[in-house]
C-alpha cells in the first residue's frame, strides 16, 4: 500500500460557537468539547495510524498562526494557510499538491478539524480500511455516518450494492448525493437502511484524485498543473498561492467531484460521531446538573433548567429562575440567546461585521 498521509481542513469560522469562536480562534481551534481543542483532538486520534510529520494542516492565513499555536507538534511547513477561501475544491486540490510533492502515488484523507470522535479505535479501524480501498482501485472513498435520528441538517449518501470488503467493514457503491431534506424526507432516509449522513470525510490517492480533477474540473486541474511547475521553479509556496488563489473558481468538492464521479464508493462508520455544529450540541458531551443545565466555567443557575452556560473562570456568571438559554460570557462580549433560536446566532455575527465599530468582536 502506498504511503499514508492526512489532511486536515480548518479554516472554517464557527460562527454559531460565538462569542467564543472568532475569525483569528474559531471553534476548531477552542476546547468546545473536551479540555484541547478540537484540532489539537484530531490530531491526537491519529497517533499511531500515520507519522505526524505525514499531517497536513489548510488553514487560511489568518488563523495559521493560531493553529501552530495549539499544534506544536506540528511541522510549520505542513501548516498551509490560504490567501483566501476558495471553497472545499480548490483546498482538496491544493492537499492533493502538498501530497503529491512529498509522494506522487502517496494515499490520503481528507477530515474535518472539528468532530467530535471518543472511539479512537473504531475510527482508526475505519479509516485503515479506506486506505486500503483506495489503495486497491481507483475509487473516491467518502466515510457515511450510520445515522440515528432523521438529522435535517446534513446532506446524506444514498448506498449502493456492496464493494467490497476492508477490515471487515463492507464497502458500497454510491448511487447519489442529497442536500438536506426535510424532516418527512428524513425520516424516510432512516427507515430506509440505505442513507448515510455525510461528514465530508473523504480518502483517495493522489493519482486517482488528480484524473478526477482532470476529468470534472479541468480548469481547476490546469491551474495546480501551473501552480506546482511554479513551485518547481523555486517560488515559495505562499507566493505562488497569493498568485493563483484569488482567480480560481470558488466551488465544494462535493459539487465539482462528488456528484459527478462514477467511481465513488462510501465505508459505513464504525464509531461515535457528531459534528457539534452549534451552542446546544454541546449539551450532549457534558453532564448537567440535577436541573439540566450543562455549566462550563464559573457559572450558576438558579430556580433554572436545561440551560446553557459558558463563562471563563473568575467571572461569575448567574442566570435565575430562566429555562432553555444559551448564556455564553467573553472578556469583551456576551451571548443570551433562547436554544431553540441558536441557529439565529449566525446572521447576528454577519450583522456585528457589518459594523465598523463593532467588527473587531467577530
């Protein structure tokens, strides 16, 4: 089997984790849930399934700083900032380049810097087995996420007739991808047996990944091609990237590769997983007190339940006789928000930008 390596994308924003995530420290650089953060358990989950120095961290430029920050471990050559967000494609591309330059038919994943995974186990028994599918045929192996409600906020993968088989695990071709669907929809997903959710998880090689890039967004392929005989010229790779970055289509590669691909197969997950996309996810990940209400820091209800609370240590901060907040407390601002409006928290961080005064705080 070619050699292992892993990319990580982080470079989201966490904006529905504010006030504590912002745009220099978003979520996956925080310990929303445990006492690292969630890059910093990410990366922890791979010990022992890849070398480190095989980790790649995408980043943007802002944030790189930061990553290196709460990764020591870390190379700083393996830590890659963009100039600018050009979407899930382009960074797929620019992993498939930072690979291909260390091992041409090198073998790798793509993950989130965000999820919330405790088996540590399973998950690197899953992600074995889809190196070594990927390894075996040309295939885009993505992993589905056995689902256990009918989630309306995540896209699914409608499975096929089986594969094959890694380490025991079955493997399925993919007949199609879904956006969200309603609850209806979703409810149907599930009774089905046949949909998993989809966690943007994804293993490929570099050779496979690049006729897919050759295949379903040439021009794209054709800007790495030049990007990298740049590089072979001896440009740094930050000059090159502020050169050809901004002019590249912004676009997922779940739109430019995924959906189109006829050789996309998907591994059912194997462990626990959720992606904590927001302030109540979090709930599920922390003991409440007697009332429910789940208390982070220095924070105290009373006459309350099924609160939220989040306050750094040495500031107090106290809710009475309220249900079903979310209360989160910075040294410069503070959230109160009802958690069945949590998803309302992003358009109040689009708004807070838009203020000269006050876009600092995002």
């Amino acid at each position: 089997m070619p050699e292992k390596y892993v990319v990580i994308m982080a470079g989201g924003r966490g904006e529905r984790f504010w006030p504590q995530s912002r745009l220099r420290k978003p979520k996956h650089l925080l310990p929303i849930v445990g006492e690292t953060s969630m890059l910093g358990q990410t990366i922890d989950r791979l010990e022992g399934l890849l070398p480190t120095e095989n980790i790649f961290v995408i980043t943007n430029a802002e944030q790189r700083d930061a990553v290196l920050e709460v990764c020591p471990g870390l190379s700083p050559e393996n830590v890659v900032g963009e100039p600018v967000g050009r979407d899930t494609a382009p960074a797929v591309g620019l992993a498939a380049l930072l690979v291909k330059r260390r091992d041409p038919e090198g073998v790798f994943a793509i993950l989130p810097a965000d999820h919330v995974i405790h088996d540590k186990d399973g998950f690197q028994r899953a992600m074995q087995a889809g190196f070594e599918a990927a390894s075996a045929e040309p295939v885009l192996v993505t992993v589905g996420i056995q689902p256990t409600y009918p989630a309306t906020g995540y896209g699914y993968i409608h499975k096929g007739e089986q594969y094959g088989s890694y380490e025991d695990l079955p493997t399925y071709r993919v007949q199609r991808f879904v956006e969200k669907p309603d609850l209806e929809t979703a409810k149907s997903y599930l009774d089905s047996g046949e949909y998993f959710w989809n966690a943007g998880m994804f293993i490929w090689t570099v050779p496979t990944m690049a006729a897919a890039f050759d295949k379903h967004v040439p021009a794209l392929a054709q800007d790495f091609l030049a990007m990298s005989k740049t590089l072979d010229s001896g440009t740094s790779l930050e000059e090159a990237m502020a050169s050809f970055y901004p002019k590249m289509e912004k676009i997922s590669v779940d739109f430019a590769l995924m959906e189109k691909a006829d050789n996309v197969v998907t591994l059912p997950s194997c462990f626990d997983w959720d992606d904590v996309g927001e302030w109540p996810a979090i709930a599920r990940h922390h003991d409440p007190d007697a009332d429910g209400n789940v208390l982070k820091g220095s924070a105290m209800v009373e006459a309350g339940a099924n609160n939220i609370i989040v306050s750094p240590k040495g500031h107090l901060t106290a809710v009475v006789g309220a249900d079903d907040l979310i209360v989160v407390h910075t040294e410069d601002a503070t959230l109160v928000c009802p958690k069945s409006r949590a998803q309302e928290i992003k358009a109040l961080v689009k708004r807070i930008g838009a203020d000269e005064a006050l876009k600092h705080l995002t």
